[in-house]
C-alpha cells in the first residue's frame, strides 16, 4: 500500500504555472482563479492587491504602473523559483500597467498546493519576490499635488 507521500497528487505538477501575464486592462479574480484549478489541490491562496486611498500619512488621488519590457520574463523566472520550492499544482500571476484609481486591482496571483499550509507559503513567497525582483514601477499622485515614484511594485 502506498504512503501518502507517494501519490503523484502530492508531488508538484509537471507544468504548474499557468498565467503569468503584465496587462493594460483591468485585471480579473475569476481568471485567475479558474487557471489555478487542480483536482489534486487541496488548498488555493489567492492574493490581491489593491490601489489604497492613502500611503505614507498623505492622501493617494491616483497612480499609474510602469514596467520594463523585461517584467514578464521575470515574473516567469520568480514563479519557477516558486514552484520548484514548493509542490505546487497550479500557479497564475498578473500585474496592471497604466493608470488606476482607488480600489483598482493591482495585482493578483494565486497557488494551488496539496495542502493548505504550502499554498499560504507558496503564495506569499510569490508576492514577495515579485514585488522584490520584477521591474514594475509606481507613480504615486497625492491629493497636496506631490509625487513620488516607487521601486518594483
């Protein structure tokens, strides 16, 4: 009999990571969702990040996302470091360019893993890194009328 540890479902996919995506558009949770659906997963953590209304004490009007050409490819490199971390089923990351306003979704990404705990994990080690290492840019407008521009994410 079989442990558990060697059923082929709690072992990482061959190809986990289904969407990586920079996108011009508003950004979609059921998209997202839907591409990191694996009957072998029993945990999925979704992440999303939202333009808030205020960073720093000041007051945020709006903002715009700006990116090197290279940013897909580094998002596709931080989510292979991901997935070869961790066992994970199914993997999808998307990130806006352009302007947002408040409310705005920003970013999303999401892991699917056989269990819970590596999905938390998993999905937080990818935000991460990809707010740490992929070449996207934030302007801040602030309603006083300065400015500032953020590092990556």
């Amino acid at each position: 009999m079989a442990t558990t540890n060697e059923h082929p479902g709690e072992q990482a996919a061959q190809d986990p990571i289904k969407l990586i995506g920079i996108r011009d558009s508003a950004l979609s949770l059921d998209e997202v969702f839907r591409a990191v659906g694996d009957d072998a997963a029993g945990g999925t953590a979704l992440f999303v990040g939202t333009v808030r209304n205020h960073d720093g004490g000041a007051d945020v009007e709006a903002l715009g996302y700006s990116c090197h050409p290279s940013a897909e490819a580094e998002m596709r490199r931080v989510a292979e470091k991901v997935a070869a971390e961790f066992p994970v089923r199914a993997l999808a990351a998307v990130h806006r360019v352009g302007d947002l306003r408040v409310g705005d979704l920003a970013v999303v990404v999401a892991v699917s893993c056989p269990h819970r705990g590596e999905a938390f994990e998993a999905c937080r080690k990818l935000i991460d890194d990809l707010k740490h290492e992929v070449p996207i840019w934030k302007h801040q407008r602030f309603s006083d009328g300065t400015e500032e521009w953020v590092g990556a994410c």
